[in-house]
C-alpha cells in the first residue's frame, strides 16, 4: 500500500480497511442493517478488552520545545490518575543534557499522587539512571531498545549490542528488587536514518529484551510509516519469538495510519489469544516522540475507536470508570491552555 500522505487519512479509515480487506486477505462479514459493524468483527475472536498505556507525560511531553513547569506534569498525572487509566508512565530518568524537558524527573515522580490500583512506570536508560529512578519512588522501570543501529546511536548514543548489555544491568538490579521491567523496540516498522526494517530484526531484539526479563515488549512505529500490511509482516516475526501476552503496539500517526494499524494488531493478536487483552500505548494530545518521529495517538481517539469494536478499556477497580472518557478529553485543553 506503500506511504500513505496525511490527507488521505479520513479516507483509510478502519471501516474502509475492513471493507476492502487490504491486510487480511480474508473476505470480511458485512454487518446486517441492525448491527454495528464492530459486533460481527467480535465473534471472530478480538480481544474482548484492551489496555492503555498512557505516555503522555514522558513521551508527549518530552520534545515539547516549551518548558513544562513541574507543578503542571504534577497536576496532569494527578489528572489522568483519577481517570481510571491503569498504567501511566510518569517520566524518562535520562541526562537533561539529552532531553532538558524531563530534567525534573525526582521532583515529578515524588510529587505526584500515587493512585491504588494504577502503575507509574519511568523510562531508565541505563543502571545510573535506574538507581535515580529507584530513589525517588519509582515501583517499575521501562528500557527503550531500538531495532535499528543508526537510531540507537543517535538516540541512545550506543550500537544494539551495547545497550543490551546496559539494560541486562539494570534488569538484574530490578530483579533483585522485585521491580517489573517492561522494554521498548524503537523503529519497528521503519527508522529515519535506514528506512525500511526488516520483521526478522525486530524479532530479534524483541527475542532479546524479553529473553533478559522484559515482561512486555511495546513495538513502535516510531516515524509512523507503517502500513496494516506491514504492521502485520512484523508481528507475525515477534510472535514468533515472543509470547502473544507479552506483545504491545506503540503507533506513530505521522501518515493517518495508526489506528488502522491498531486495528491490524488486534487482529493478529487475537487470532493466537482471543480471550486477553492488546495492551496499547496511548499520549494525551502531545507530540511526542524521539526527533523525527510523528506524534503518537491520542487516548481519546482510542477511546472513541475501541467502543467502535465493541472493546473495553481496562480501567484502574479504585477509580470511576464510568467518568474515564470525560475526564480525558477534559485534559487537553486544560494543558494547552496551562502551558502555552
């Protein structure tokens, strides 16, 4: 299908996709005139609910070219807390020389309000980075690999090899503190520097990463030129080498791709685990990214796209789950208008 210019996105959306089965290479149920067309698409065995991993705070607000002051990251997690959003990830322990926004790290991560029930992952680089993290109140870490060379020196200053044997530091570490550790695999299905990836790669360090006690693998569509087609050649290869419970999505909508790839995932997903959940992530209304990548989906498109299939979002038990959708699209334009 090839690269998909912005202006085609309202016309390439998910019912389109569906109708004119341009990944599957199956003849997809039309819906009778009483149905919504998610509920045939859930008796073949979609997941019956998804999970959001909300990144904002970190990987929306961190290439931000305005400082965000802490009080605001504070209050917008304390925000997204009460939402009933079972994962948050708070904020990125790396050097401020690197990425000036997340400078505030420790003041962030021990001022917010830490809800029962709702997990505060931090991004650590490396062991230096995890300690820091750990110090501060941190309960679980995440590690960002990359299935590209060029972009893991660019962006992590270190060839594949050499950030494994950094992440295997800070895995040890968390291992003997009883700290979950959940990896990330940078340019999944394309990098800005080397173009195209091959699935076997992305594999391979996916293998790797979870191999080493990674218990989830998030595989990003960092520069958002990914395709259903290509969405689907990549996770059939980590499916191969890593548990189907163990797999997440992370899409860039640089080309108004993203939510017909989330679709793809939930589709392949399903066809091997039927009965659990996608666990996706998700930015409210930032840009995000690493330099040169797209901004990530919105959660609030992800909430008005998975009822759509007839999904349900996990939510946090302690908090309202009837006021999450509200409360969501209440945040944007409070950020906005906090910070700009």
């Amino acid at each position: 299908m090839g690269n998909v210019p912005s202006a085609l996105k309202h016309c390439l959306s998910y019912q389109h996709l569906l109708k004119e089965q341009l990944w599957i290479g199956e003849a997809a149920p039309q819906p009778t005139a009483l149905q919504h067309p998610g509920q045939e698409l859930l008796t073949n065995g979609f997941p019956e609910f998804v999970k959001i991993v909300e990144v904002g705070p970190r990987d929306g607000l961190q290439n931000e070219k305005a400082v965000v002051p802490t009080d605001v990251k504070i209050e917008l997690i304390d925000r997204l807390s009460r939402t009933g959003l079972p994962v948050i990830e708070v904020t990125s322990f790396v050097s401020s020389k690197w990425v000036p926004q997340m400078a505030d790290h420790t003041e962030v991560m021990r001022g917010i309000e830490q809800y029962p029930g709702v997990r505060y992952p931090v991004l650590t680089p490396n062991i230096q980075g995890f300690h820091s993290a750990i110090s501060a109140g941190a309960t679980e870490v995440s590690v960002f690999g990359a299935a590209s060379e060029s972009f893991s020196k660019m962006n992590i200053n270190c060839s594949i090899e050499e950030s494994m044997e950094k992440f295997e530091d800070v895995i040890k570490s968390a291992r003997k503190m009883d700290i979950p550790v959940r990896g990330y695999v940078s340019c999944a299905l394309g990098c800005p520097y080397e173009g195209s990836i091959e699935p076997s790669k992305v594999a391979e360090v996916s293998k790797r990463l979870y191999s080493l006690g990674c218990y989830e693998i998030s595989l990003g569509d960092t520069i958002g030129v990914g395709t259903p087609g290509s969405m689907k050649r990549m996770l059939e290869a980590v499916m191969e080498e890593v548990p189907v419970t163990a797999v997440a999505v992370h899409c860039h909508d640089t080309y108004g791709q993203a939510l017909a790839n989330i679709l793809t995932a939930l589709q392949n997903r399903s066809r091997l685990h039927p009965h659990g959940s996608l666990n996706e992530v998700a930015a409210v209304q930032c840009q995000g990214a690493a330099p040169m990548c797209g901004g990530g989906v919105e959660t609030l498109q992800r909430l008005h796209f998975a009822p759509c299939l007839l999904y349900k979002a996990e939510t946090c038990p302690h908090c309202q789950k009837e006021g999450a959708r509200v409360s969501i699209a209440d945040n944007p334009p409070w950020l906005t208008a906090t910070f700009l």
